[in-house]
C-alpha cells in the first residue's frame, strides 16, 4: 500500500518557467514558487512577521506545455502535487538530496490590466483547462482562478 503523499501550495513565481524536453522527447517545465506566511509574535505590540518560503516545481507533459505557455514571474498561481526527493553523489562521493514537488493540477490567477476607460480587463480569459483543451462557457471574475488540469 502506498503512504499518503499530497501537497498543495500558493505563492507566486519567483521567474518565468523553464521548459525542457527529456531525450525521451516528455516535456518538463520547472518552476520555483515563493509562498508567503505572516504571524504575529507574542511580545510584539503591533505588525506582524513575514516569512518567505521557496519551492521547486515540476510539471510534465501537457501540463509542461500550458504551465510553460502561461505561466510567468510574479504570476500567482496554486500547485496541487507530491513531494519527490532525489538523491546522488557528487564526484567527490558526497551525499545530496533535493525535494521537488511534482505537479498533478495548476491554477493560474487570473491577470488583469487597465485599459484607457481604467475598468480591468482580463487578459488571460481562456478559462479553466482539462485533458481536451480550454473549456467554453467560462466567465471569469477579479477573484477567479483559472485551474490547468490534465
């Protein structure tokens, strides 16, 4: 029996995705997320604590591809994936080890800008996606998040 292995994280990306194609020809998109947590210290009056965490974060396949495509620095986004450590020696026969998180499920956040009337307009309207493409019928919203699902 397998052991339970979930995560799921937000934050923003720290740059733009990096997408690589394995000698197998799968494709690999790599990111780093920064996810932030604020608290509050017991002897403190007022203000709170920032901490700043960062994750790598692998998607493959179709995933890659629209991670990739839509994904950029700064973007928010919500990853729902496992934790995959990886272990190797290096020349010297030192011991390493790294931990990723593998993306199973994607969501973007909706971008918007002003336009010359300074009402937002979404600029990434295509909507949520699932194994066939984007869906239609979709209205997006300021709070919405668009999911990317294979």
């Amino acid at each position: 029996m397998n052991n339970l292995n979930s995560i799921l994280i937000e934050g923003n990306l720290v740059k733009d995705p990096v997408l690589k194609t394995t000698p197998k020809g799968a494709q690999l998109c790599s990111m780093r997320l920064a996810s932030n947590r604020y608290y509050k210290m017991d002897n403190q009056a007022a203000g709170y604590e920032k901490e700043t965490s960062y994750f790598d974060v692998d998607a493959w396949g179709r995933l890659a591809e629209s991670c990739y495509n839509r994904g950029k620095k700064g973007r928010g986004a919500r990853v729902v994936g496992r934790l995959k450590q990886s272990r190797w020696n290096d020349a010297e026969g030192k011991q390493h080890s790294r931990i990723t998180i593998v993306a199973d499920h994607v969501e973007f956040k909706t971008e918007f800008k002003k336009d010359n009337n300074s009402d937002l307009v979404s600029v990434d309207s295509e909507g949520p996606y699932d194994d066939f493409g984007p869906k239609t019928g979709y209205a997006i919203s300021e709070k919405e998040i668009e999911p990317v699902i294979f």
